[in-house]
C-alpha cells in the first residue's frame, strides 16, 4: 500500500523522486553552514604555510557567504537530478535551445559565479595576510602595493572568469571574439576614458610617491589621512571622520599639499596689550615671550621672532612667530598651549594686560 502510494506519479515524476527532492534541499539547508565551514577549514589548511599571522576566523568570515552560496547550489543540482521534465512541457535536450538548455546554462553560469566570488575572497585573505607582514615594516610601500596588487588579481580573475563562461558554458569562440572587438573595442575605450585616466593616475602615484597611505594631505577642498589607494580612486578620511573617495585623475591634475612630508609647523599671532603699558614694560614682555619660545624643547632655535610690531586703535600689536619642530598633531597642541599661558603669566608679571579688542588673530599652520 506505502509502496504503491509513493509510485503515484505527478508532471512525469514519481512521490518518491518528490520526497528525494525535498529530502536532498532539506539536508542541504540544514547542513549548509557546517559543509561551509568544512570546506573553509580544508582551504585554510591548505594554505596554512603562507598566511603565518592570520587565523582561520579571518578566512571564514570572508568565504562564509559565497562557500554558503556554493555549497546550496550543490545541492539544489543534486536535487533536480532526481526529477525530470514532464514530457508534455517538450523541454527538449541539454544540446538544443529549449527550457532545459537555459536551466543548465543558468546553473552554469551561477557555479562559475559563486567560486569566482570564492578566489575573489581568498584574493582578500591573502591581502590582510600581505597587509599584516606590511605593518611589520618600517618603510610604507608595501603598504601602498599590497591593495594595488590585490585590485589588479581581483580584476584579472574577474576578466578570465567572462571568458571562461562565453566559452565554456556558451560555447563561443573566445580568441575570434577577441580579434573581433576591433572598432568596438576601441568605442569601448572612448567610453571608459574617465576610467582609463583614472588607472594611469593610480600608475603615477605608485610610480612617482607624492603620498603613501596613512599620509596627511590635502587636495582641492579634501583634506585628510589617506586610508586606501586603489584603481580608479584614492580614499581619504576627513577630520570630521567622513570618507571621501577622491579620482586618482584629479590628485595628479591639481596642486597637492602633503602635511606629512613637513619638517616642522609653523605658528604666527599678533598680540595687543593696553596702551597704559609703559615702553620698559613693552621690552621686557618681547624679551621674556622670547626667551620662552625660544627655550622651549619643540621649538626651532634660531627661528622665532618676537617684535613690537605697530599700533591699533585700542592696542599696541606684538607679533609672534616660532616654528615647532615635530608634525604631531597633539605635540602641535600642547606647545602651542604652554606657549600661551607662559605667554599670559609673562604679561601679568610685568604689570600690563591685554586690550579689550584684540587685532585679529593670524594663526597659521605653515611649512617650512
């Protein structure tokens, strides 16, 4: 009776090629994380000798999507082997135009997919693999070739993995399609000017080193640290924390200011004390404001300039200027800082005291 039931048919296929089916997806659904991790494993053992400083966690966490991805189209595969096409559908076979053909050429094209996805993935692993032995190093090159490397497999995989379907899963005569892009290719080049300039840019920052990455520069209005420098683009992180990715075109075509290449920074202000300051008190706050900066451990000797400068309205103007001799950000602040209130503590001792209205401050940060 069981027997007879699961023969009963339905669009060609018996209860039993049904129960396969649905028995074969759920196994898959089921097990499709553990089988992903497994296969994960087996890869990263394989490759275990070359990534000395990069667990097999990293390597999961990449290659758990597209292995997933994988791994249910296996199954799916194996589970439609167990049914057939009704008869009166006239499907026809794989060889020839028909629903069949465009079924297998999908999944085709679908498993070509998911393990391209899969080399792009390991790509990434061996780029923080690379990028770890990078950070080792003192000089910062490797750390602008290794992203540059990882881009141009990714590309190329990419490229092979076009050809590879046009030819294997589509049966077409790659090296004639090739050979006959001719005008076609070259209109597809016209359109990709942008792009093109774009590569030639990243060439040039390679070649040339205006900046690597972790440099602090500024571009046009985009100043910031850069984080990554890739094919058509540089990507740089802003003081406000924003990410703005700039064409690599653009950093060759215009000026480019790089702050981390500065030997030291630059600080000028103007200063306005009350007029009742009498011209003894003036000499000595110049000679002690001086003789502070001048002293002071991160600040170039030789460059500081201390003068009485001229006369406003409501002040008399004493100009500062000194150079500090590191370009930290946070050491920047701090002399500056203790500068000030040394600067403060001189003028109270002698007796005088800032005008109500200042001239306007002419703080800059310059380069020397």
């Amino acid at each position: 009776m069981l027997n007879s039931f699961f023969k009963m048919t339905f669009l060609g296929n018996t209860l039993e090629d049904y129960c396969w089916f649905a028995g074969i997806l759920l196994v898959g659904l089921i097990f499709q994380r553990l089988l992903s991790k497994l296969l994960t494993l087996f890869v990263f053992k394989f490759l275990q000798k070359y990534t000395t400083g990069v667990g097999y966690e990293r390597l999961l966490a990449l290659l758990k999507r597209p292995m997933g991805v994988f791994v249910i189209l296996i199954f799916i595969y194996l589970a439609f082997n167990r049914l057939d096409f009704p008869e009166e559908w006239h499907c026809g076979p794989i060889e020839k135009f028909g629903l069949r053909m465009v079924f297998y050429r999908t999944f085709q094209v679908m498993i070509v997919g998911s393990l391209t996805w899969i080399l792009l993935r390991v790509v990434d692993f061996f780029g923080v693999v690379f990028l770890h032995r990078a950070s080792l190093t003192e000089t910062k090159t490797d750390d602008q070739l290794v992203p540059f490397i990882k881009e141009t497999v990714k590309v190329v995989i990419c490229i092979f993995s076009v050809f590879f379907i046009l030819g294997a899963v589509f049966e077409l005569n790659v090296a004639s399609l090739v050979a006959g892009l001719g005008i076609g290719g070259l209109a597809i080049a016209l359109a990709a000017k942008e792009s093109l300039e774009n590569l030639l840019g990243s060439f040039t920052i390679f070649l040339d080193k205006p900046f690597v990455i972790g440099d602090q520069i500024k571009v046009g209005s985009v100043e910031g640290k850069v984080e990554n420098i890739g094919f058509r683009s540089t990507r740089i992180r802003t003081a406000e924390k924003s990410f703005v990715t700039v064409p690599n075109k653009k950093l060759i075509d215009n000026e480019l200011d790089n702050f981390s290449l500065r030997t030291q920074k630059r600080v000028t202000f103007t200063l306005g004390l009350v007029y009742e300051t009498k011209s003894d008190q003036l000499k000595n706050i110049v000679a002690e404001i001086f003789n502070a900066i001048e002293n002071h451990e991160f600040v170039t000797k030789g460059e500081t300039r201390v003068r009485m400068y001229g006369f406003d309205i409501n002040s008399v103007n004493i100009m500062v200027l000194y150079f500090i001799d590191s370009i930290e950000y946070d050491i920047y602040l701090n002399v500056r800082e203790e500068i000030n209130y040394r600067i403060i503590e001189i003028v109270e001792k002698n007796g005088s005291r800032f005008a109500h209205q200042v001239t306007p401050v002419l703080a800059t940060d310059g380069q020397k």
